[in-house]
C-alpha cells in the first residue's frame, strides 16, 4: 500500500457463502451441513393433539446424519435439548453453526427416542425445508382441467 491511497477491495465472497452467524462463523467462510433433506409436518402428539414436526425425508450417504444414524421417516424432535417446532428452525440452527460443531439431537424412529450426536460437516448448503411428500406431489401434478 502506498501511504495516502485507499485499501484495496475485499476479493468477493465465495458462492453460497453465508453471512456472520451468532456462533462466531465468518462471513464467506465454510458452511455447515447435516447432509439431509427435511420437512415440516403435522404429527400426532401424545395428548390426542397435532404438533408441527421436523421429518427427515432423505440422508446423504457418509453425511454427518448418516454418520450419526439419521434415516428417512425419523423426527427430530430437538436441537441441543431445545424442542423443534419446524425445519426452518432446523435449518436456522445448521446455518448458525460452524463446521465441526458438534450438536446433540434428540430423534423419534417408530415412536421411541434416541439421542445422537453428529459433528456438522463442510461445505454444501444448509438444508432447507421443503414441502411434505403429499404436498411436493401435489405442486409437481399438472394443473388445470
């Protein structure tokens, strides 16, 4: 730098680079991933009622939910003893976090629960909520009479 002349400008950040997260991530740097696809679905509680659940819809093979024995058709039901109440949530969490954190998830399969787990994994986008199965259907069936 010449004294007197201005600081050159910063290089662009990266694609897909997420801003500054609360946890300390920087900005254009690494994203965390959990390697699945997720949406939010009405389920059955235990009183008779309906409460909004994350589902996991699919897991990418070796990703950190794989890893962490994550499958199709569980529920996460909570993000570090925190209850869940839908997968934007999910995904907020993920994009808060850095690579390598790991998080405790408390997970329904077949009506039991189990704790896991998984170190967040680099790179990717953080996973984002998509629509139920019936409903993703439903919007991909041709419209009209």
């Amino acid at each position: 730098l010449v004294p007197g002349s201005p600081a050159p400008a910063p290089p662009p950040a990266p694609r897909g680079a997420q801003p500054s997260s609360s946890t300390g991530a920087p900005a254009g740097g690494p994203t965390a991933t959990m390697g699945m696809t997720l949406y939010s679905a009405l389920v059955d509680d235990s009183k008779g009622g309906k409460v909004n659940a994350v589902m996991v819809r699919a897991v990418d093979t070796n990703g950190p939910a794989d890893r962490a024995q994550i499958g199709p058709g569980d529920r996460i039901v909570a993000w570090n003893n925190v209850p869940l109440t839908g997968a934007e949530q999910f995904a907020q969490n993920v994009r808060s976090s850095k690579p390598g954190d790991r998080v405790n998830l408390t997970v329904e399969r077949n009506g039991k629960l189990f704790s896991t787990a998984p170190i967040l994994g680099s790179g990717g986008a953080a996973p984002a909520a998509v629509p139920p199965p019936a409903a993703a259907a439903a919007a991909a069936a041709p419209q009209g009479a």
